[in-house]
C-alpha cells in the first residue's frame, strides 16, 4: 500500500493526544469517604476489572479513530497490476570470448551457441523483434535482419558479463512498451564475473524482465597455459645476460609430461631459438628461465610457444620484448671553458646523469668514465668557450642539456632550434652569466625554444623559494606524488629566473607564489624542458638534497621516453589503445572516454589481436590474449543469477509475459472514511459507559 499525500503521515504524532486525554481523565472524579458507603466496597471491587478492560478498550478505540483521520487525508492506494500484450523483445548475448573456442558438441562452444541463439530467436516468431550482439570485454551488436548469424573464426577477447547485461538493460530501457526478455549464452567462466558488489549493483535489471541463462560449457577441461612471460627489465646492456621468465599453470586435474616449448628472440634478420620440455602437475604452476645470453643491440621480440593439444589453444603462446643497447648519449653544453667549469652547472648536470639515483655527487670528475650497465645515460660535455658545438642529429644525441641559459652563445640557439624541430629533446636550466652583461631574456629573446616571456632573476629575501605544487599526472613527476619518494617541496632556492608562460606551455610545477619552476612545449617534431633555477648550487642548496639526483634523471628520462612504462609497454586484448594516437608528454593530447558499462566501445579504440604494434615516439606495444581466459572454472546459473541479482527466467519457456504497472491507482479513502465513522460510534459508545 502506498499513499498519495504522504506528508499527512506527520500526524501520526497527534496519537499522543488520546493517550494525554485518557490519562488526564482518571483524576477528574475526587474521591469522598463516606461512613454509609463503606458497606458498598465489596460490590465496587467485583466491577473493577470490567472497568479496567472497558478503559483499555477505550484508549485503543481514540488510537485508532486519530489513525484513520491520518491515512484519510495521506490517501492511501493499492497499486493494479494487469497483465498486458504488447510487441516481443528479446535480447541475445552470445559470448565470444577466447574461452568460448573450446571444443563443444558440434565443433566449438561459440557454434553451439550459435546453433542455441538460432533456436531461441525463432521461438518468437517473425513479429518478434530480436536484437543481436557478441560480447567479451565489450559489446558489439550484430545487424541483422534474417536472424540468424555466423559464429566468427578468431575469438581472443576476455569475458565481461557486466558490460554485456548492461548493454541488454539499456536495449530494454529504449522500448518501454515492449514485452522483452533477454537471453544469455555463454560457458559462464567464472573470471568474466564482476567481483566488486558495488560495481555489480549498478546493473539495477529491471525484475519484470526476465534473463534466460543457456551454458553451454564443458564439464571438464584440459589447458595448459603460458600465463607470463616478462624480462627481468626492459632495457638491457649488450654485455648482459638477457633473461626472460616463463609462467606456464595446468588448468586439468591430470599432469603433462614432456612438453615441448620454443622460445624465439627475433631483432631485424637476427634470430635465437632455445628449446626446452617441461612436466606440470595437475592445478599446479611452474616457471622456467629462457637465457638466451648477450644480444645485439636493437629491439628485440620474444615469442614463447607451447607444443601441446589440449583444448584452449590461444593461451599456448606468449610474447614479449626487451631494448638492447648503451646507455643513452647526452650531450651536455657549457658556455665556458673546462677550468672553470669544476663544480660549475655543467658538472653537477653531468655528474648526475652518470649516477644512479641514490648514489651521491662525488668531486671526483668521471668525464672519461666507461658507462656500466647500470647506467640510463652516457654524457659528454662540450665547452663552447674553447670548442664548437658538435653535429647535433636526434640520432646521434637523442637528448641536449643546456646547463646555464645565460652562458649560450646566441649564435648556438639556431642550431638548437633546428635540432629540436627535427625530432631532438632539449633541457634547458636557468642560469646567468658571470660578468652580468648578457641576461637569459636577451640570448633567448624571440626563440621559439623559449616556454613564453623570459623576465629577470628574482631573488627570494629571507625565505627561500619552494616548490609548492605540481603535476603528479605528468609521467615525469609521477614518482614524487609517493611520500615515500621524498617531497619536492623541501628543495629550496634563492633565486629562480621569471617566466610568463606562452598558450601552449604547459607548467609542471610552480613555486609557493604561482611562478612558474618547470615547464614543457613542443616544438616541431620535438620537447623541450625548463628548470627554472640553476643547475649548480649558486642559485640554492637544492644540489645537496637527495632530491636532486632523481630530479635530474627524472627529466631527462621522460624526455627519453624511459620514464613510467618506457618505450615497450605491455597490453591486453581490450585495453584501451587511444595514447597511440598522440603522444602522451605533449600538451596538446585528444583523449576518448568511454563507458563501457553504459555504452558500446568500438574495436578500434581498443586491441583487438595478439601480436607487436608500433606507437608514436618508437613505442612498441606487445599485446597477448588475457590470462583470466586460461582459467576454465565455471560459475552455476543460480549463482550467476544471485550475483548480478537479475530474475531468472524459466529454461523452456518460449513465451514471455509482462506485468505492467496501472496509471490508475486504486484508491482506498472511501474505506478508510467508513473505517473512521465506525470507530468514532464505537468511542462515542464505549465513553458513555466507562467510568473512571
């Protein structure tokens, strides 16, 4: 029962008002002894029960009369329910998730589901309106108009029941009036499940749409699988050992013994293969070690094959890739001359790159140093005051360190500015000249290397300028954003040099009074990156702080692309690819959002296959088949049911009926009103003839 006017039900509290009135009443009557009457108290005490029930009786009927004036005027109504015809719609899922390739009856799963939605599409006849779709990770309907489809030959997604079953919800939604059930076929793999009860909530199926779930599962599997293949790093010198770890589980009860597998490392026209046989016992894991020794330097791919029939055969191969090469060259340019450059920017600059990131600064010079396998860079200094800037090609110095602004030659800024627009990364850090004559704002001035309006050193007084907040999205000061990575805003500095950034320019970090202390653009095919502050420890003590190194290596890795993931990035069949399109550091990034619990994502925005793809930058993306696809569990109809919390329609039924909701609403005020009267009599009676 629910009511119209439900804000009368506030006076509900005015039940209080019989039980003041009754409980005030029995001190109304004063009693007065009387000699004559004492005889009489035996005969009065007979009554008094009868008196006390009458009371009770009366106090209840006062309740409830008040009761009744409260649901007259809140409206109370029942709501009808007809049963109604109307247009039939059905909605067929059919999963085509990598598991679904799985020999079944009439070949694999995914054709006997086919053969299943035919079936069930025709039991509705032809005024029926039938909608179409495959599902793994997403959705993808099927326009169809005979009614019937054919199953597709490669099938290597990952299972999502959510996205599906909200994609039939939102069908449903968008014809009320029909009568609609919807049909799910699929071998309920227990790793398509959502697993967050939050999440699962959201799917709200409506309870008048009935779902009919039809398994077509296998009872019992055998797979082998490679579940994952990675290197020990994904960049490695020439002079070592390259290593890859294989990850292979036996999904059957039984073992497998003697099983061949392949491993092959490819880089151009060069090839190793390693072979090797493996036992497993049954519902166990094992892990093998591929050394295929020291390599040449390039990229090279792996691929890991398995040489075994069992039912599930897009996991029995894995790949995977590694760069081999040098360190990365950097040349890093100082305007004056090697004697005075002794613990000046560029020897703090260079010395950083050399280190790792919690080595200290050593006085030491290192310039002849041999680059170890450890090390990201290989730098070299050239002083300009005493030799002329070398051949700068983005191949030979992928990245270019300006250690003191103020100290460039501006005849050395045209080839800079050449360098960068073919494809070369620049960092640049503030500075100013000895002698005072030539400021970074005159050198720079109408460069289109420059991140806007270059003003003047500012010098901080009694406080030192800080960090105060910055990008931690940024893949070049995502590390900070962990406490435990140290905080940038200890660094301090004296002086830093004043920047009115350009539109385009985007500012990665910024001082306690909004200027501006890291900065990047792009320019032509390249990047370049401004420190707002020295490179030594003449503008501030921030070269003695741990910070520093890190900071340093930092940015110039992320201009090498070798931050976050690095230029080989690994991916699963139905992840998101739109970074692809645009690299991910420049300001100017056109991202796609999605929905996929509410909307259809399009293939094309996502991996769809298993294999190598190239990105911009040099990126490589190696993509493989989901591991939760290995896992052959399966999950019951009920409980399936009961997790997503839909009704579940009966197995056989070919008709469906719909209960709709009546637009009228029955009201009940006429019964309440006479309910009311009655009580009011039955008060009016019973008052009359209780005493106190």
């Amino acid at each position: 029962m629910n009511f119209i006017q439900t804000g009368f039900l506030i006076g509900g509290v005015a039940l209080a008002i019989p039980v003041l009135v009754h409980l005030l009443s029995r001190y109304q009557v004063r009693r007065v002894e009387l000699g004559t009457m004492r005889f009489l108290q035996e005969v009065m005490q007979d009554g008094a029960q009868r008196r006390k029930i009458r009371r009770w009786l009366l106090l209840l009927t006062r309740l409830a009369c008040v009761a009744a004036l409260v649901m007259l005027f809140a409206r109370p109504y029942l709501p009808e329910f007809v049963r109604r015809d109307g247009d039939r719609l059905r909605v067929i899922l059919v999963d085509q998730s990598a598991s679904m390739g799985m020999p079944g009856e009439n070949g694999r799963l995914i054709d006997d589901a086919v053969a299943k939605a035919s079936e069930v599409a025709s039991q509705l006849g032809t005024d029926a309106k039938i909608l179409w779709a495959w599902f793994d990770s997403e959705v993808h309907p099927v326009d169809t108009e005979s009614g019937r489809v054919s199953a597709p030959r490669g099938i290597v997604g990952g299972t999502d029941f959510l996205t599906a079953l909200s994609w039939a919800r939102d069908q449903v939604d968008a014809f009320p009036d029909s009568i609609a059930d919807v049909v799910l076929i699929s071998d309920l793999q227990q790793a398509g499940m959502a697993s967050d009860l939050v999440e699962t909530s959201t799917l709200a199926m409506p309870a008048d749409v009935p779902v009919r779930v039809i398994d077509v599962g296998r009872v019992a599997a055998s797979n082998l699988a490679v579940t994952a293949a990675m290197p020990t790093s994904t960049r490695t010198s020439p002079d070592q050992d390259t290593v890859i770890n294989v990850t292979l589980f036996n999904y059957g009860t039984l073992p497998m013994e003697e099983i061949p597998m392949t491993g092959t490392a490819e880089s151009g026209g060069r090839t190793v293969r390693l072979k090797k046989s493996i036992n497993i016992p049954g519902e166990q894991a094992q892990e093998l070690s591929f050394d295929f020794g020291t390599l040449q330097p390039g990229v090279w791919q792996f691929a890991f094959q398995l040489d075994v029939e069992d039912d599930l055969a897009i996991d029995n191969r894995r790949i995977t890739a590694i760069e081999v090469g040098q360190p990365e060259s950097v040349l890093v340019i100082d305007g004056g001359t090697q004697d005075e450059a002794v613990m000046g920017e560029s020897f703090y600059v260079s010395a950083a790159l050399r280190q790792s990131k919690t080595a200290a600064i050593s006085a030491e010079s290192e310039a002849n140093a041999a680059p170890t396998a450890a090390q990201r860079f290989s730098p070299e200094v050239v002083y300009l005051f005493e030799d002329s800037l070398p051949d700068l090609r983005p191949t030979r110095y992928p990245l270019v360190v300006v250690a003191n602004s103020a100290s460039l030659p501006r005849v050395s800024i045209g080839r800079l500015e050449r360098y960068v627009e073919a494809g070369g990364r620049l960092l640049v850090f503030a500075g100013e000249d000895s002698d005072q004559q030539d400021q970074t704002s005159d050198i720079w001035d109408g460069s289109a290397l420059t991140p806007g309006q270059i003003g003047q050193v500012r010098s901080s007084g009694a406080m030192p300028f800080r960090v105060g907040q910055f990008d931690s999205s940024s893949s070049m000061l995502t590390l900070f954003a962990d406490p435990q990575q140290g905080d940038l805003g200890r660094l301090a500095f004296n002086r830093i040099l004043e920047v009115q950034p350009a539109e385009l320019t985007s500012v990665l970090a910024s001082f306690d009074d909004q200027l501006p202390a890291l900065t990047q653009h792009k320019y032509g095919n390249g990047n370049v990156v401004w420190f707002l502050s020295s490179a030594d420890a003449s503008w501030g003590p921030w070269t003695t702080s741990p910070l520093y190194l890190p900071l340093v290596h930092q940015m110039a890795a992320d201009l090498l692309h070798l931050t976050g993931e690095g230029k080989i990035r690994f991916r699963s069949i139905g992840n998101d690819r739109n970074l692809i399109a645009s690299d991910a550091r420049s300001p100017q990034i056109t991202r796609v959002s999605t929905d996929a619990s509410r909307s259809v994502v399009s293939s094309q925005l996502t991996f769809d296959r298993p294999g190598f793809e190239s990105g911009d930058g040099g990126v490589l993306y190696v993509v493989n088949a989901t591991a939760q696809e290995s896992d052959t569990t399966r999950i019951p109809v009920d409980q399936f049911a009961s997790h997503f919390k839909f009704t579940l329609a009966e197995s056989d039924s070919g008709e469906v009926a719909k209960i709709v909701r009546d637009e009228h609403k029955h009201e009940l005020w006429p019964w309440v009103a006479a309910l009311a009267a009655l009580l009011m009599l039955t008060e009016y009676f019973l008052a009359n003839r209780t005493t106190a």
